[in-house]
C-alpha cells in the first residue's frame, strides 16, 4: 500500500517525480485524472490552505473529498491501544480509520503534535494508526513530526525562482511567536530541502534544536544528493547570503528546558526587511502561512516582491495534485 | 411522497426489494445511477459512518451532498407548533424544511432521542415535522425511534454471511455504557430482524425495556414472517446457541424508575470472549459503531475473526445507495 | 474584476440582467452552465438557505463549491491593517483571500454587521477587503451593509407576482425581536425595490432610522428609476393599500440612542392579520427568514396563502444562480 506521509514513505525518487509533474501540470490546462475518485479528509485541527486546496485538487481533477472535523462533525476519537474507553472519546481509530476506508478510494488526515515531549511528536502515532488501520492509500496532510505536502510546495517555489534546488543556500530560521508551535514545518523543510540537495542553514536561539532523528534523516539525504546542513545560534550569519529565508516559529526543544514564555521573547528574530538586506539581492521570503504579522514576521517583509508567500501556497495545490495522481494510480 | 424513515414508511416489500438490490449492486461496479441528483443532509447530532456513508453513496452515484449541521452551520431549529419564538432557537421547521426541500431532490436528516421520556422519544416528534412540511421525500439518518438504515445494514450482514435470516437464533443484548444512550438502534435490529424472519431473542437487565409499541410493531412482522421474538434477562440464555450476538447499550425504560448511574452498573453484561462461547461455533458478532472498547465489548471480541463490524459499516454504504435508488425514482 | 457585493457594484443595468435571467431561467430545466467552475465559500457568521442554495447553484450548475467556516474549519482571522497580530487572530486577510483565489473561480463571503457603530458597519470593512485582496471576482452573501441576493430575490419574488415592480405600492416595516438586529436586508430591500422603480414605503419606530448614505443612494435609485421613498413612523399608513408588506427586525440607529432592550418594545408592531387587512386586497407578505415567530410575525400571517416566504427563499436560488452566470462568464 502506498502512502504519503512523510518524505520517507515516498523515497526521494518519488519526491523528484511529484515535484516534475506539479511543475508541469502547472503550466497545463487542469485535467481530469481523478475522475470517479473519493478523498476522506479528516482534520483533528483546524485548516484553511489545506482543506481548501485538497478540495480543490480532488474537484478540479473530477472527483470529490468528504470532510470530517474530528470531533466536531464526528464524535471524539481514541487512539490508544487497549484503553477502557469510558471517557470523553467514544470511538476508536481501529474502527473509524477501516469504516472510512470502505468509503473512500484514500485517506488524508490533519493531526498537531500534542507539544508536551518532542520523543512523543516525533514518533507521531496517530498517523502511525492510519497507516497501520486504513485499507487505502493515506495522505498526510500534516502530522506531528512532518508536513510533507508543504515542504514539497516549499522546493517547488525554489525550484520555480531558481531553476534548481541543488547546492543553493538556503536558510530555515526561527522566529517569535506567542506561543510554542509544532515541528512539522521546519522539520518537513529541512527534510525537503536537503533532499534536493540544497545548502541548508538552520538559524535558531539556544534550546529550540529539531528532533535529532529529524536532522539524522535530513543529513542522510544531503549525502546523498550532495547537500549540506548547518546549524546556528546567529541568525544573521545564517541569512548571510542565502537565496531564499524561510522563516518559522517553533516550540521549545523540550517543555521542561523551557518555560513557554521564552517563546515571546526573542524578538529581534523577528524578521525584518533589515535581515532580508543581508540575504542575496535575488533572495526570495518565504513562510507556510497563516504568520502573524509584526510578531513573526514585519509587514514589510511580506508585502514586497521578495515575498513568495502567496504562490508557495498556491503551490500546495501543484504538489498535492501531483500526490494524488501518483498515490492513486 | 415516498419516505425512508422507518420500516413501518417503508413496508416488508421495499425492505426486500432494498436488501436484494444492496446485495446485488455490492457485487457489480459503481454505477452513476443518482447523475445530478442533490441530497439535503441535516444533523442535529454529530456522525462518522452516516455522513461518509451517505456522501459516498450520492458522488460514487453521480450526485451530490449538501451538509449542514444544524445549530453550527445553521442557527438552532424550533420545531414546537405555536411557539412564540423568544428563545434560543431563531429559526422553525416550518419553514427551514420546506425552503431546503426547494434545494435539493431529497432530505435527510438526523436527530436523536432527548432521552427524557420514551413516549416523546417513540412518537418522534422531529422526523414527523420533515415528513409534514418538506416537499422532497425524506430519509432518516436516525431519529428519536429508528434508525432504519442501521437495521438494513445489519440484516444484509446477516444474509450474506448466512444466505437468509427467515428462523435465524439472533441474539441482541444490552450492554453497559457511562451514560444512557438513545434506543433507535436496538429498536431498529428488533423490527428489522423480525421483518426478516429471524427467531429474535433480546437480553437486557430488568428496567431496560423496549417501548411497547416498538415490541407490538416487532411482533407484527414476527406473525407476517415466521419470525419469533423472546425477551430475557437471561443473557447467557439468549446468546445460547445464537448464530448472531448483537451487542448494544441504551437507556432504562424511564428515567424515573432508574437513575442514570444504573447503567454503568451490570459490568458483567459487557460481551467477553466467554459469551461468545456460548454461541453457535459459527456465530458472528455485531455491533453497530461507534463502540466503547472495553466498556461495551472487549478487545478480545472486536479483534477477533467473529467480529463483523466492519463489513456492517460498509453495508451502510449499500443499503443507503439502495434506498436512495427507490426514493429518487 | 466584476464583484456581486452590491447594487452599486452590480448597476441597475446588471440588476436588470441578472432579474431577466433568473426569472426565464426559473421556468426551464437545469443547465450546467457552471461546467468546472470552483466557488469558494467563506463564512463569518451561520447561515442555512445561503449556504444552501450557494452550493445547490454551484452543483445543479455542473460546478462545485468549497466551504469553510471561518474560525471554525479555519483559524479566526485578522482585518486590521498594520496589526500586530499577537491575539486571538492568527491569519490575516491579506493572505487569506489571495491564497483561496488561487484555488477557485470566485470567492463567496458572509460577513455581518458588529453593530457597535452605524458608520463602521455601513463602510463595510471586511467585504471592501475581500475585494481589494481577491484576484477572482467576489460575490456578498451578506455584509454588514447590504444582502444583495437577498434584495435581488426580494424582488423576483415581487415580480414574479405582479408582472414588474415599477410604481408598485410596497411597505418595508420594522418588527420586535429579542436583540438588535444588522441593517443589511432592510437597507437591501430599500436599494433593490427603488432600482426597479417601486413606490417604498419604510415604517419604523422612532431612533431605528436607516442609514442616511443608504437612504441616499436608494433615492438616487428612485429618482432614475421613476421610483419613489418615504419613511413614517405610522405603520398602518405604510401599510395603506401596498401590495407587498415586508417585515423585517433591525436595530436602533446608534446603540447610544437607545437601550438594545429597546427593541424588545413596540411589541404592537408585530405584524398579526389584522396589520395585513390594511393592505391592499391582492397583497402578498414576504420576510427574508429565519423569522421568529410570534416576535416579529404572527403565526396566522405566516401561515396563510398571502405570505410567499418560501418561495422569497427559492428564489435565492435563481437569483445566486443568474448572478454566478454573468460573474463568471
């Protein structure tokens, strides 16, 4: 059974072929190759880009998606192996992922990391239940340790500006948020990025390093495509020259090395048009989205030409469609 | 105007004509048979299998769903005749049921018991206000009495495993549950397995009785098929030898004659490996989802090769799609 | 860019277009003129026959719309420009609504008034920025200024009945209701029925004054159209001799003119037969719905032969779908 759930599950092979195809679909009429094909969607945290552009792959392609608010439309759901359910969650994965199996011709699911222990983030076991209940091809549409359709909409931006990925420097920094957020965007960027082969730099303060089998992974891949990683405390050096800034806020390393306030501060991190000055003059901004504006990021960072924000989340669509054609084929 | 909203709507003919077709169909490719059709879905209560279920059944037909949850999507519905509506509730069936009936081909709606006095819940005073004031045919997704496609669902489960219910020992038993739950689905099982024949036994403790007129209904069809129905305390004797054990929690007869926190007492009705043994050594069990793990059936039943729970799921995609072939023609 | 946010963007000659159009399309089988077409939905506040009928459009059309309701599927969003976005809002409309233009063909939005301030609410902030960011064309399903496919089907409904609405005797009157209510549909039905030339009569208790650039744009309307205003605080004398009476609840002019238990006053204003026998003998009752009733409108006003309420609602339909065709043509 295929999935697409993290950069692993698809090889880089596949992650060379989904990036060509959303690159030159992109270019081509919208076709109908989802004809008569059903997409589950079930988020456990809420969505704006995601729901609206896998609804829109699956609409535009000919097909359709059913939408679930986990716990909203549905009831509470349960993952825990062996629970006396007599709580607040009165459904269990082990039924509700194979009944929605029978339904639908693949599965995408939305689940945050819980933020209390990266060891349990990383080891993301709720999408690990999909993959192990559904009888169908499940897609994530972010999880815990990875957001796998962003880092891909993240390179093909890149590869858009510059052609390709490979050997451009690149930087991945940190920036203030209110409070602490998951790890699945940087880490799905880095992971991306490296397997391009780009020259990563990863810019963070003190006590917000990624999850060691995250950078383990990402370094496997700059060997292999002949990229690099570096990390770094000092976030002008890391900018220092590169092509594209991609800026991020995220949690704490662990919760118990530091308090969540420390999250607020930081502040000069925040980026400004000053960093972008010390960026290539052909650099580009990029950011996931939703950013909240002068905290993460200044107004006038994102309302100039340097910022690609806006077709880096059009871009989500491309990949997407380019997942689904290969996931269900 | 046709209405699915109850065995009684439907009559024993169309329930054999439904049950054939669903088992037919089953086997064949999907057909685009509901090609620009539109079905209305209103939820007074959240749902899983029933909302993916019905969607599924209107794109896999050619059709589509319009989805609303009432009180979220909607403002909150009145259904009281003659109400001066000052309260929470700005808006009445009267006229939220005819303007959507003027939307879509057919309307289907979900609302469950109040659980406050069988009688009121019996007489279903919702799903008659559809029936009254819509203008398309309306199809119950569950309501305070019945829940009509469940009791489908379950019946072809049985005959495909079985090749016919007629005189088939069907054991349905109560289970334990942390709160008193609606009675459509027992209710449902017991009209639909005698509307098939099946030699009906039900087991539940004492206080926990079906209403009258569900029993007489029952009983009715029970005499029209050569079915038979019996009523136990007894769980054990039920179970003896049945070739089906059907494991639901509900409420207790009348809130008065029983505090709520009676049923989570009776923790030995919940359904262990060792009930299962006394049924016949070919015996399937059924459940109707979602179900409390451990509280209502332990693992060891669910997880077993006996367990057909999820087959039962899916057969709600086959009854509906059935159902809705002859209410839309 | 073409935007349906209202009568001023749309020009009477589009009014006139889009009424020609629903009304003969009314009368023929459904085409699927929106082959293709994607509509994004985006809702501020609930909604159950906009919602509806939107996507019915879309469906029954050949298209498909997306929904989202704003703050629930998605996260809350920010409007102010400049903010620094550290509250409970953590998604701007600045890349919002670019980024959803990139997946559909027009974005729909409901939005209402805060009601805090006449002058804030009529300048109509969210919608102005769903025009200014969109790169697709915008379509109101209600602001806190207007409701134009409300006004629009308010009309049909009113021609449909009377051959043309030109010089036509029609009585817009305030009724009670538990809280203060926006201003849209009032001020819509004010604007559409001058654009197509009707006699208005506007009757209201004193302090529930429409706004005066509404009122002015309405005249302007009048004077082109051979129409006519005025506004009373005699309800009866409105009503005298219209053809139509339209009833709807709206709040006080500013909030420190009167105290919002002030709407719960004036209870005779409700509209009871005894209002309706004033009217002319042909005279038909329309209300935008949901109607709370016996608080705004009486039961036996409602449900008589004279209230055309449902079909007001049905022709929201045609109206959204006449609208669709020239806004994505």
């Amino acid at each position: 059974m295929k999935h697409a759930t993290s950069i692993a599950a698809l090889g880089l092979d596949i992650v060379d072929r989904v990036l060509a195809t959303a690159r030159q679909w992109k270019r081509e009429p919208h076709r109908r190759h989802l004809e008569g094909k059903l997409l589950g969607m079930l988020f456990f945290n809420p969505s704006l880009r995601t729901r609206a552009s896998f609804e829109a792959v699956m609409l535009r392609g000919g097909g359709a998606a059913i939408v679930l608010d986990a716990g909203n439309d549905t009831r509470k759901l349960e993952d825990r192996v062996g629970a006396v359910m007599d709580g607040d969650r009165p459904e269990h994965l082990k039924e509700a992922v194979p009944v929605l199996s029978r339904f639908v011709d693949a599965l995408a699911v939305r689940t945050f990391a819980a933020g209390v222990d990266d060891d349990i983030d990383n080891a993301d076991g709720i999408l690990r239940a999909f993959e192990h209940y559904a009888t169908v091809p499940v897609i994530s549409m972010e999880s815990a340790r990875e957001h796998p359709c962003q880092g891909l909409a993240d390179l093909l931006t890149i590869e858009e500006q510059f052609g390709a990925a490979k050997s451009l420097p690149v930087a991945l920094t940190w920036a203030p948020h209110i409070k602490p957020l998951p790890k699945a965007v940087p880490n799905s960027f880095l992971l991306t990025a490296a397997a391009r082969g780009c020259e990563v730099r990863v810019a963070h303060p003190p006590g917000f390093d990624l999850h060691p089998t995250v950078v383990a992974e990402a370094e496997r891949y700059a060997a292999e495509t002949g990229g690099s990683i570096r990390f770094t405390h000092d976030q002008a050096a890391a900018i220092s020259g590169a092509r594209v800034v991609y800026a991020k806020a995220w949690g704490p390393a662990t919760r118990a090395a530091l308090p969540p306030e420390t999250v607020r501060q930081h502040g000069d991190w925040m980026i400004s048009p000053e960093h972008m000055q010390g960026a290539a003059t052909d650099a580009i901004f990029l950011h996931c989205l939703p950013v909240r504006r002068n905290v993460e990021v200044a107004d006038a960072v994102l309302d100039k030409p340097w910022s690609r924000v806006i077709d880096e989340a059009e871009n989500r669509f491309h990949v997407q469609r380019a997942l689904l054609e290969w996931l269900l084929h």
